[in-house]
C-alpha cells in the first residue's frame, strides 16, 4: 500500500515558521496585515473567509474583513482596491472567488498591487525565482517536498487547467524540471494519459473520475478535488481506497492538500509584509 501523504503535519511545520515570522516582524514595528474582501453571500466562500481569519488570528497576522454586497459596482470594488494598496499598513490583499457574474475577476485581480498579491494569481507566467506562488499548487509543491520525492525528469500528468490551480501547478512543476502533460475536458483519452503520469495531480471536481486503471504502478497521486459523495461525504476526484494499493504516495481528502493551501496563503502574507518592509527600510 502507497504512502498516505497528510497535509496537517506539513501545514502545522509551515504555520510554526510562519509565527515565528509575524512575531519577528511585530518586534521590528513592521506592519502585517491582510485585506480580505469578500462579494456576495456564497456560503461556502463565507467559510473559507472565516478559516482565513481564523489562521491569521492563530499566527499572529492581523486581519481585515471587507464584506460587500453581491450588487457592488465594478468601479465600487476597483476603489477599494485602490485604497487598499495605498493603505501602509495593509501588506497583503485577498479578493475571495468566485465574484458574481457582473464583476471581471481578471480585471479586479490584476487591480491588486503585485506587493500585496498573496493569492498570488498575477503570478502565473513569471513562476521564477522567489515571487510568490498561488496558494494551492505552491501547497502541493511543499507536500511533494516533503516526503523527499524529487520532481525533476518525471512525467507529471495535472488534470485540470483553471487559473487558480491547474495552470499553476503545471508551471510549478516545469519551473522544478518535471515534464509535464495538462489534460482537460477536451482530452481525448484520459486515461491514456494518466497512466504515463510518474505524479499525477488532479484538479477537476468530478468524484471518482480517476479510477485505478488510469494510474500507473507506483505513481504520486494528489488529489484536490472536493465534492461530496452520495451519503454527503467529502471527497475527491480519485477512487482513493482502490487507487491506495498501486500508488507510492497518495494525498487523502479530506486532510491532504486542503490544509496546505491556507498555510501557504499564511506564509505568502508574512513574506509579502517582509518584502515590503524590508523596501521601506532601504529607502
Ligand atoms: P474548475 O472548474 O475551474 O476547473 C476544472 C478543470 O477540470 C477544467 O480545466 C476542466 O476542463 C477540467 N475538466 C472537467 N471535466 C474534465 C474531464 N472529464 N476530464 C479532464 N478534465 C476535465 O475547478 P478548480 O480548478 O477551481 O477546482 C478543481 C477542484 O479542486 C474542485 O473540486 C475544487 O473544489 C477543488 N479545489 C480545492 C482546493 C483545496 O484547497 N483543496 C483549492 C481549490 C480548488 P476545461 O478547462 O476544458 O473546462
């Protein structure tokens, strides 16, 4: 049976240096706080909201609640923004998604000063150096690390190419020398190329799409989908009990990759605070 590869564990060791680091830079008067903007009522983004605030009050970085109406303006929305990213002592800016239909998420997002961008999603093409990297796919990159498994001259296989997750994660893994294949819903044999995956990372939303058929013998597997099952159960997108027995590693969900991506979210925003203070003090 492969590795069950926990996010908890790696979370609570990212979360830990994270602490460390707001308090360091709350002994040096630098300011380390994150905006949080939330449109609308969706109530699975009021959860998310609230876990954010939740962390940030568990590391030590402050936070900041912005709760707007579904029917805010563009304009209404770019101008918070724009106070924000004069604003000295907000360091970081998140924009919660989805945004209603009204609203350009490309425009809103691009509006964010790229100092301030936690989420990071500005970032996608320029995956270089030390910029910051989107909380989910740089999640996934540190559990991966961490069991020491090295990335480079794998065929790596991610399923899914949204903005937020599945182009990211592709970009990670090439900036990390893997070779990487990105299928979608246009992909003619899934399957086929699933099975050449030595990783393979699946980021859909459909339960049980990846079947044990479709991985190869002694795979990475890192599940990030999230649905519901019949009885209403959390899940993934991989038969995981079937799939457990042929991979070397496999992310469980609940417990694997979702407690990585907010931790990520944490460090992006102490070093966000860091970056900027340190320009501050230069100057
Ligand atoms: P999106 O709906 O934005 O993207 C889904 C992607 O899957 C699309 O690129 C789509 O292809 C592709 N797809 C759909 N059907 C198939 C298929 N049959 N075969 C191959 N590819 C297919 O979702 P997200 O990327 O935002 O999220 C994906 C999942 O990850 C969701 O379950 C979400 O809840 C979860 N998630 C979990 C997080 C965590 O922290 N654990 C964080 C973010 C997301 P196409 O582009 O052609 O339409």
């Amino acid at each position: 049976m492969g590795v069950i590869v926990k996010g908890k564990p790696v979370a609570d060791a990212l979360l830990a240096k994270v602490q460390a680091d707001a308090e360091a830079l709350r002994q040096n008067g630098a300011p380390l706080c994150l905006a949080v903007i939330l449109v609308g009522d969706d109530p699975a983004s009021k959860i998310y909201v609230g876990k954010k605030h939740e962390t940030c009050e568990r590391v030590g970085i402050q936070s900041r609640m912005y709760h707007l109406a579904e029917s805010v303006s563009q304009q209404e929305l770019l101008e918070l923004i724009e106070k924000l990213n004069k604003d000295a002592q907000v360091t970081g800016i998140l924009v919660q998604l989805p945004l209603p239909a009204h609203i350009h998420a490309r425009q809103v997002l691009r509006s964010i000063d790229t100092h301030k961008d936690v989420d990071a999603f500005s970032m996608l093409l320029d995956m270089s150096g030390d910029d910051l990297v989107p909380c989910t796919a740089g999640g996934i990159l540190e559990l991966i690390h961490s069991t020491g498994v090295e990335i480079a001259g794998k065929n790596c296989v991610v399923v899914g190419r949204s903005n937020i997750v599945g182009k990211p994660m592709a970009m990670l893994l090439l900036h990390e020398n893997g070779t990487v294949t990105i299928c979608h819903s246009g992909t003619v044999d899934l399957g086929d190329q699933t099975r050449q995956a030595d990783i393979l990372i699946v980021a859909v939303g459909k339960k049980k799409l990846i079947t044990a058929d479709m991985v190869k013998d002694g795979a990475f597997v890192v599940d990030i989908g999230m649905n519901r099952d019949a009885s209403g159960k959390l899940c993934g997108d991989v038969d995981f009990e079937a799939i457990k027995e042929k991979a070397s590693y496999i992310t469980p969900v609940p417990g694997g990759v979702g407690p990585m991506t907010i931790a990520m979210l944490m460090y992006n925003t102490v070093e966000a605070a860091k970056r900027q203070f340190a320009v501050r003090r230069d100057i």
